[in-house]
C-alpha cells in the first residue's frame, strides 16, 4: 500500500514543499539496495521511480536478517 509523507519537506531555497509516496518495496539492482519513489513538489509530480538508497544501517540489519536463515 502506498505510503506518504503528511505533511512533506519545506525546500527553502526552491520554495516548494516536497513530498514522496512509494510502495516500500525494496530492490536489488545488482549494486543498490533502493526503494522507488515518486516525488512531488507542491503536490505536482517532477521524478517518477526516483530510486532512494536504502541507508548503510537498514542494508546491515537486512543482511545480518538473512544470515540467520
């Protein structure tokens, strides 16, 4: 189910509020463990599928998850 940020990001030097939805999936794209997102600005989309990197800390528990199995 497609998550959203409430109340988005104010960008002061753009003068736009930003805001994501995603679908929390993650993936592998052979180098990059990311999410797609699709990001707004003012409620106007302006990237499509943008792919976020997960974090070093989220990628290190995910794998020590799979080492246990």
């Amino acid at each position: 189910m497609p998550s959203s940020t409430p109340t988005g990001n104010l960008i002061h030097e753009m003068g736009v509020v930003e805001t994501t939805q995603s679908d929390n999936i993650l993936r592998w794209d052979g180098e990059e463990l990311y999410v797609e997102q699709d990001i707004y600005h003012n409620g106007q989309l302006v990237h499509r599928k943008y792919k976020r990197r997960v974090t070093r800390n989220v990628a290190q528990a995910l794998a020590t998850l799979l080492h246990q199995h």
